[in-house]
C-alpha cells in the first residue's frame, strides 16, 4: 500500500460523507419538487412575517402573556386578511355596480349608437380624424352594432373561465398563506433560531450577514413599495376629488396597489383621465396626468430610491433591476424577492473583491459596485 493512499477507514468515512451529500441533495430535490405549488405562499408568509415583525415584537413585549400562545398569531393573521380582503371586497361590489351600468350602457350604445363627444372636436391635434373615425364607427346603430359584432363570444367565454380558475388558485394560495404565517408567527423564535443554526454549519460567519441584509432588503422594500404606494394612493385622492373623478376613494385605492409596481401608476391615471374626457372635462383630465406623473416622479425618483437603496445598500440600477425582473420572473412576489436577491448576491460579490466601505462614506443610490 502506498504511504500517501488513505486508510481503509478514512476511505469508508469519505465515501460516506459522499453518499450522504448526494443523498441529502436529492431529497432537497424531491422536497422541492413536491413542494413546489406551495412554495410562493411560504415565501408570501415568510414576506409579511418579516415586514411585521417589529409591530408583532412590540406587541408580544408590552403583552408576554398573550402572545405566548395562539392568541397573538390568531389575531395578526386575522388583521393580515381584513387588510386584504377589505378593499378587494368592497371594489368587486363596486365593479358589480359599475357592470350593471355598463350593460345598460352597451344597449343604448345597439339601440342608440354612440354620439360624437364634444371633447373630440377641441383636440389640438387629430380632431377632423378621430371625429370622421367615431362617425364611421361608432355613431350609428349599425356601426355599433358591427364593432360589438367582432367580440367573439365564444372567445370571452373561454376568457371568463381562465379568469375565475385564476381567481380559485390564487384564493388557494392567499388560504394557505395565511395558514403557513400563524404558524411562522407562532414558532418564529424557534424557525430562526434553527436557520442561524444551520446557516452557521452549512455557510459560516456569512451566514448571519446573509440572513441580516435579506431582512433589511424585504423591509426597505416594502417601505419603497408598499408605504410610499399608499402615499401616493392618498394624494391622488384629494387630486381625484378636486378634478371630479369618478369615485375618487376606490381610484385612490387603486391608484395605491397599481404605484407599489414601477409604471403601474401611470396606467391609472390614464384611465381617470379618460374617464374625465368621457364628462367632456378636458382641462381636468389634462390636471389629473400632470399631477399624477408629477407625484409618481418625485416619488420614483427621490424617495423610493432613499428608502430601498438606503436599506439594501443597493445602487438604484440594481434595485430597479431586482424590482423589474422579480415582477418578470415572480408576479408580485418579485417585488420582494427580486431586491431582496439582488442585495444579497452583491453583498456577497463586494465580500468576494474586499469591498467594504464604511457606511458613512456610500451613497445608496450612486456607489458602485
């Protein structure tokens, strides 16, 4: 036997240890896999598990008793779905008012046609053509009738049911996420107390940084997102009521959900506006973009980029990047996990090279790498 070959036993104990990670990373895979459908409303409860804990831990300091048991996650769990279920509750009575409305709209536009608007005529640009499009079109009886004609039935029949299986999954999903966050709120002390564990044993000393910027990076965004979202929703509020939109408080809320994704706000505005141009009231609808975008820019570009840049340690590119792909690759959760994602992979790349600048010499939003 040659005097550098290992002995029987330590060639048993590497095999082994082999088998064993190969092993391990196979039910890793398996585990995965068969989780899979579940695993956007763990990280959903994982989600708001973190962005509320500082309340959550508040609440279990001033009241101990209380929240040593169920009663505490029962009740934060209970808000959590209020929260949500409130706003959607009260706009799908809304929709369904508007929808009756509708309806009795569409048959007077068959009976009827639908009359050149007079907000046509005092275009700047373009009028003599949108008003000789709408006569052809629309301003008749029969032209209505002929545009209506070309929605295929049948096509928004097989619409309507992809929308209500979506809706059914994602009422699964917002089910079980509320199921998976009493429990993360339940045992969260023993869940992170076992991960620093383990991420101690499998990462070392990075293991706790890792966990502490993915903490900071959900929190920063949340509050880039979320909070400065709802801002925006409530200042358009009041611009909504002074220019006389319709419904002004359900568009704010609106407003709010649609500025939490990049772009998204702009949208509704175009639709307020549209809305105004239907009353004839062009100078309004003109106001309601102006001081709309003009919201969403200084928020987009001076408070957002504080708030999430400050809290990821992130240059704005790379949290515009986390924000855009996460909503590419995740839907909505890829709002939280994207930056969250980012921030991790460059505090890691910045560990790799030796870059680690004291705090009080970066700028958030224009350091490098």
């Amino acid at each position: 036997m040659s005097p550098y070959s290992p002995a029987p036993a330590d060639l048993v104990a590497h095999r082994q240890r082999r088998a064993r990670i190969l092993l391990s990373l196979a039910l890793v895979l398996l585990g995965l896999w068969i989780v899979q459908g579940f695993l956007a409303s763990l990280i959903w409860a994982a989600v708001i598990a973190i962005a509320i804990s500082p309340l959550y831990g508040r609440v279990k300091r001033r009241w101990p008793k209380a929240a040593s048991g169920a009663l505490a996650p029962l009740i934060a769990t209970t808000l959590i779905a209020a929260i949500v279920l409130v706003p959607i509750t009260v706009g799908l009575f809304r929709a369904a008012a508007e929808a009756q409305d509708a309806v009795r709209w569409l048959a007077s536009a068959r009976d009827n046609g639908v009359p050149v608007p007079s907000w046509l005529f005092s275009l700047p640009v373009g009028s003599q053509s949108a008003v000789a499009w709408w006569q052809v079109h629309l301003a008749t009886p029969e032209a209505t009738r002929a545009e209506l004609a070309r929605f295929d039935n049948a096509y928004l029949i097989h619409h309507t049911q992809l929308v209500g299986k979506g809706l059914i999954h994602r009422s699964v999903v917002f089910a079980f996420t509320l199921l998976a966050l009493f429990f993360v709120l339940r045992d969260g002390e023993a869940l992170v107390a076992q991960m620093r564990r383990a991420g101690t044993a499998l990462f070392g000393p990075s293991a706790e940084r890792i966990g502490q910027q993915v903490v900071q990076s959900v929190r920063g965004t949340i509050d880039g997102l979320v909070l400065v979202g709802i801002g925006e929703g409530a200042l358009m509020v009041f611009a909504y009521m002074a220019l006389g939109v319709p419904h002004p408080i359900l568009m704010g809320a609106i407003t709010a959900v649609a500025a939490m994704i990049p772009f998204g706000a702009a949208l509704v505005f175009a639709v307020a506006a549209f809305m105004l141009l239907v009353q004839n009231a062009v100078t309004s609808a003109i106001l309601v973009m102006v001081i709309g975008l003009a919201v969403v820019g200084v928020a987009d570009h001076f408070v957002r980029p504080v708030l999430i840049g400050g809290a990821t340690r992130l240059p704005f590119l790379w949290v515009l990047i986390g924000i855009l792909g996460g909503v590419e690759t995740l839907g909505l959760l890829g709002l939280f996990v994207g930056p969250a994602t980012m921030a991790v992979l460059v505090m890691l790349w910045r560990e790799l090279i030796g870059h680690d600048l004291p705090d009080a010499t970066r700028d958030p939003v224009t350091e490098p790498l």
